[in-house]
C-alpha cells in the first residue's frame, strides 16, 4: 500500500532542489578527492579537505546560528546558493594546492550556514506527523546522488575532465536557487520573525539561551551529542575510503565510483523501508539500528579482501546509516524548538567540528606512518563501542516519551 502523502507540491519542490544539488556534491566531491589525490599520491592530503569542512564550521558556527533564527531562511538558501556557485565555478582556474584549499574553505563556510538555514525551513515547511516519512523520502532524493553523482562523474571524466566536472555543480547550485525561490515565503505567511539586531551582546546572550536549554533538556542534547560522534567516526574513516580502496584493494577508479553506487543502493533500500512502514518504526529503533550496524559495515569493509566483500560492506553501512539519519532527523525536529534550532545547531556544531578535526587529523597521519587497514579497522572497532553507547541511550524506557511525536516541545504547524 502507497503511503498517504500530505499536499506535496512544496515538499516535492523542496525534495528537488535537495536533489539537484546533491547530485552535483557528489560529482564535486568524488572529482576534487581524485584531483587532490593525483596531484599529491598522499592520503594526509586528502584527508585535509575533509578536516576543512569543520574547521568552516568553528569559523562560522560561534556566530550563524544567532543570524540563521533571525534572517528570512528561504532568501538566505537562496543566497547562500549563489555564493557557492560562483565559488565552485572558479575552483578550477586554481592551479595551486594551497590556493586549492583556501577556496574549498571558503565554499565550505557557505555551506556550514546553508545546513542549519534548511534543516530550520524543512521543519517549518512540514507537519510534525508527516517528518519521518518526509524524512525517508529526503533519504531516498540523496541515495540517487550516491548512485548517479559517480556515475556521470565517470562519464564527464572520459568526455571532460574532472575540472569541468566540479563546474558542473556550480550549475546544479543554481538551479537549486530557483527552485528554493519557487517555494513559498514562510516567514511571510505568519512565521514569527527575530528582528532584534544581532551584536555580541546578543550572540552571547544566545549562547546562554542554549545552553540553559541543553541542560534543562540532558537527554536531547546527548542524543544529538552521541549521534554527532557517529558523523565524527563517519568524517575520519570516509576520508581514507579514496586510499583504501584505490591502494589496498587495488580498484580502478571507475571500479571505486560503482563501490560507492552500491552504497547508493543500500541507502535506496533503507529509505524505501522507512517509507513504506513509518508509521510503525519508532525514532529510537531507527536510530539504535543505525548506531550498530553502520560500524558493522564499515568493519566488513576494513576486513575485505575483494570487491565483492567491500561492496557487501559498503550496502551494510549506508542500509543502517538511512534508518539512522531518519530516526535522529525525526527526534531533533519534533523535540527542539523550532525558533532556537538554528542556534541549537550552531552551538553543539561546534563541538562536533572540533572532534571531526582531531579525529581525522590523527587518522590521516597515522595512516602515513602505519598500514592504513590496520588504521581502518582499529576505528571502526571503536566506532562500534560508540554505537552500543547511543543504544544504551536511546533504548532506555524511561526516555520513551522523546521519542513519540506527540510529545515534541513546539507546537505543531500548519501543513503546507
């Protein structure tokens, strides 16, 4: 039986631009890791662009979440989109390493803002009873990119180059501007706006306010804590997937764009799932199976010998990451209140960007001195002991009402 769905036409715009643009990230992604690859030979160099996302993060997240709460979130994505077109569209002109970096950094920065701004919008734009299916379905719009993005990455790099593959993302972003603008004003149709002009006083002040709600609310703040280490653990091991896959299992680089389409599939698989029985999965279950079994994947992966058990690997991981982001998306919309999510974000963002930094700094310089498997599989075991943690958390009976959408702590809005 299809799902009953609330009146798509914005979500379906929204689940389009998601798409369109993820579809480009991926394309970017997978050509700036073999760029950055083939001009060094050096994992550590690789490992640096990943380091730089939340170091974007630390530069911006002390500050955003202050501006994203009191801004127009619809004309900010759509700004924000702009920017990193513009930026992407110049990438390839750069002839430096270094240079290199300084501008990733600087799209990283546009990026780091455009997630809280969405993630806010999103919350705005859909009913509390329909956010997990909506949710799954969001999963579902970014497994295509998994599948597609190596896919026509492959294809431009035989036709082009892996320069004119990272341009065109710039033209995904701005066909993700359009359609960002085609969705409907939110903040014109009734939606409280901040207005108070922001300074220090006030972004101090707003760092008070969260972190007051943070204590007052424990068990929220360390789900979002514990599941922000599982996208540390996630950050530091994907920024040696190019090496291993390319050094230890000896794949060709067409061979590493399928492996990572297969991890597509598993995700389609997964949110699949979560459409089709959302009514009957509760966030915590989703998010404990998460927690286990995409550590599981990774280990299958870090102790594969072939293609085929690092394909098994790589569909384990994402299969139980997609139940995972669907159940801890879930929890944090429907139990953070939607005028402080920005900042909430920000806030606790900033100590996931620091973990992110240290975490994949050390493994990308311990894979230089030692065998970069041994390192793969020392993290993914650690990462499993984080995720017996989280499930201890959120399966525990007296935090049960968290994770019932009635419950949630904002009011619930109108749908769309």
């Amino acid at each position: 039986m299809v799902p009953k769905l609330i009146n798509w036409k914005n979500p379906l715009l929204l689940l389009l631009g998601i798409g369109v643009s993820n579809l480009g990230a991926w394309i970017y992604l997978i050509a700036l890791n073999l760029i950055v690859l083939d001009m060094t030979e050096s994992p550590l160099a690789v490992s640096v662009l990943y380091i730089l996302i939340p170091v974007a993060t630390l530069c911006t997240n002390f500050w955003s979440g202050s501006f994203i709460d009191r801004l127009n979130k619809r004309n900010l994505m759509i700004f924000l989109d702009l920017i990193r077109a513009l930026s992407i569209f110049l990438l390839p002109f750069l002839d430096s390493l270094m240079l290199i970096y300084i501008w990733v950094f600087v799209i990283n920065i546009a990026s780091s803002i455009f997630e809280p701004t969405a993630m806010v919008y999103m919350t705005k734009l859909i009913p509390k009873t329909d956010r997990q299916r909506f949710n799954a379905f969001r999963n579902f719009i970014n497994s295509s990119g998994f599948i597609l993005g190596p896919s026509v990455a492959g294809f431009l790099f035989m036709v082009g180059s892996p320069y004119f593959a990272i341009q065109l993302n710039a033209f995904a972003l701005c066909i993700s501007a359009i359609i960002i603008f085609l969705l409907p004003n939110l903040e014109l149709r009734g939606e409280t706006v901040i207005t108070e002009k922001v300074s220090i006083r006030v972004i101090r002040n707003d760092w008070r306010e969260i972190l007051s709600f943070g204590k007052l609310n424990m068990h929220i703040t360390l789900v979002y804590i514990l599941f922000s280490g599982i996208t540390v653990f996630m950050t530091a091991l994907d920024s040696l997937e190019v090496a291993f896959a390319t050094k230890v299992l000896s794949l060709s680089e067409s061979a590493y764009g399928f492996l990572v389409s297969i991890a597509g599939i598993g995700i389609i698989f997964g949110s699949l799932t979560n459409v089709l029985f959302a009514s009957r999965l509760k966030t915590n279950i989703l998010i404990g199976f998460g927690a286990i079994f995409t550590p599981v994947g990774y280990l299958i992966f870090a102790f594969s010998q072939s293609f085929l058990w690092a394909s098994f690997g790589f569909f384990t991981l994402t299969f139980a990451l997609s139940f995972g982001n669907i159940g801890f998306l879930t929890f944090y919309q429907n139990n953070v209140p939607v005028n402080i999510m920005g900042r909430f974000s920000s806030v606790l963002g900033i100590l996931e960007a620091v973990f992110i930094i240290l975490f994949t700094a050390l493994i990308g310089i311990f894979a230089e001195l030692y065998d970069i498997r041994f390192i793969y599989i020392i993290g993914s075991f650690a990462f499993l002991v984080l995720g017996f943690i989280m499930n201890a958390v959120v399966l525990d009976k007296t935090k049960k009402d968290y994770y019932y959408q009635e419950n949630n702590l904002e009011k619930e809005s109108e749908p769309i």
